[in-house]
C-alpha cells in the first residue's frame, strides 16, 4: 500500500485522482480524494501535508468516540459552515481550504468529520441527503450529525426538519434520503457542487478540469464525456476533443456514433 501511495505521487492529479476513484470502493480516500480535486485549482498543493493536518485533528481528539469528535472540531476548534457569499465560493469546496479556516460547505466539513473519525476508529459513514449533507452514526442508525451546523446531533425528525428548511415544507421527503451513501457517490457530490459554481460564474478553466474528474469517474456516462469534449472543443482543445468523441463513437451504435465521428472529424480537419 504504501509503495502504491508512492506511485501515485509521480502521476500527474488526474492520474492519481483516476486510481483512487478506480479501486475499491470500501478503500477509497475521501481525504486524498478531495484533495486531489483540491490540487486542480492549486497545482502546488501538497497533498501530503493536507492528510498529514487531518491526522493533527485526529491526534487532538482526547476521546476517540462521536461525541470527542464533535467537542474537539466544533467546541475546541470552532469549525463552522459558509455564510452568504462564502457558500458559494469554490474555497468552501476544497478540503485543504476548509481544514485551514474552518469554514465549509456541508459535505467539505461532513468530510473532515468522517475522516477524522476514519483516523480514531469511530464508526461514521456520509449520509447524501438533498440539499443538506449529514453525517450518520454506523452504531445508532437513528443519529445524525449536522456538520454544517456546528456538530449539532440530530434524529430522524430532525434530519426531516433540515431537509423541509432547505426544499420547502411540503417537498415530500423518502426516508432513502438518510441511507449511508458510497464513497464514490460522495466525490462526485463533491464535483457536481464545483461544477455548478464553475457553470455559474463562467470559471472555464475550473468547469474543464471538474469535467475531466467527472468523467474520469468510473460510472462516467457518455453525457459528461460529451460535456467535456463540447468545453475543450471551444477553448482550443480540439485534438482531445476529438479523441473523446472517437472514444464515444466506439462505445455506441449506428447514428450516435456517426454524429460523433462527424463532429470529431470537423474538429480534426481545423488542424489542416
């Protein structure tokens, strides 16, 4: 494992980031995960030394159970959720910008606190309700962390409240909603977040590397290959362009994959 850690460091962050989200699933590191994504934005990232802060939590924890957790996060050190302008901003998102200031979005703290808890044993898993990310306890399946809220504890009917706050009080709710969610389901919550803030503030640059992630994901479907070679196609890109639409044509059938050998080969011939 360790000698696998090793590689990874020589590949370039899609690389690494293609390994992780790749093997299994029960294995995948949120942390290193997130950071990875974190390191698209900030190419000088040391991811490294992000894993090595959350280790620093984790050692500060004077009782390995949920509740040292949230004392030392929440009580001790003050992590909060994003306000206003802040919950929208692409640092809310990133795991090593959250671990510094403290601040974050619900998913980024939600992150923090289950691999806190991966650190120290204590049996945690992410919970992917809409509009809200919450933390569930694997002992009492009935108990929910509010990250965002500073720790809060929360059972089902409180859970249920969060979500009414954040849809409305009569969106129905599907108690599926407090189902503990895969570790690959959570980065691409954590991709799909970036995207949309890329998509709003028209940020190219961070819209092309979050779509190259996201379909470097392993349940990847044509559409977000399509989206990523529709975005390098207008920034110049057209050689890789090209490249994914040919490797889409192959995956399809008779005018789906006509219609993409055609645009790949309008792409092509501006190089002539």
């Amino acid at each position: 494992m360790v000698g696998a850690r090793r590689y990874r460091w020589l590949m370039d962050v899609t690389e690494q980031f293609t390994v992780l989200v790749h093997g299994p699933e029960a294995a995948l590191p949120l942390d290193e995960a997130a950071l990875l994504i974190a390191a698209h934005a900030v190419p000088d990232l040391d991811v490294a030394a992000g894993l090595a802060r959350l280790d620093d939590l984790a050692a500060g924890v004077r009782e390995p159970t949920l509740d040292g957790l949230r004392r030392h996060l929440f009580d001790d050190l003050g992590f909060r959720g994003a306000l206003g302008h802040d919950y929208d901003r692409p640092r809310s998102s990133y795991l090593h910008e959250v671990i510094q200031r403290r601040i974050g979005i619900p998913i980024t703290l939600s992150i923090v606190v289950l691999e806190v808890g991966r650190r120290l044993a204590v049996p945690l898993t992410g919970i992917s309700m809409p509009g809200h990310f919450l933390v569930g306890d694997r002992v009492d399946p009935d108990l929910f962390l509010d990250a965002f809220a500073g720790g809060a504890l929360l059972d089902r009917r409180g859970a249920e409240a969060r979500f009414r706050a954040t849809h409305g009080p009569a969106a129905p709710f599907d108690p599926a909603f407090l189902e503990p969610a895969g570790r690959r389901s959570i980065v691409a919550r954590v991709l799909n977040n970036l995207e949309r803030i890329a998509t709003t503030t028209a940020d190219r640059p961070l819209l092309t590397s979050i779509l190259r992630l996201q379909a470097s994901l392993p349940d990847a479907g044509i559409p977000a290959r399509r989206r990523l070679a529709a975005l390098l196609a207008t920034t110049g890109q057209v050689v890789e362009a090209a490249q994914l639409l040919e490797a889409i044509a192959d995956e399809l059938d008779g005018p789906g994959a006509d219609a993409a050998l055609a645009v790949a080969k309008r792409l092509r011939a501006q190089l002539n």
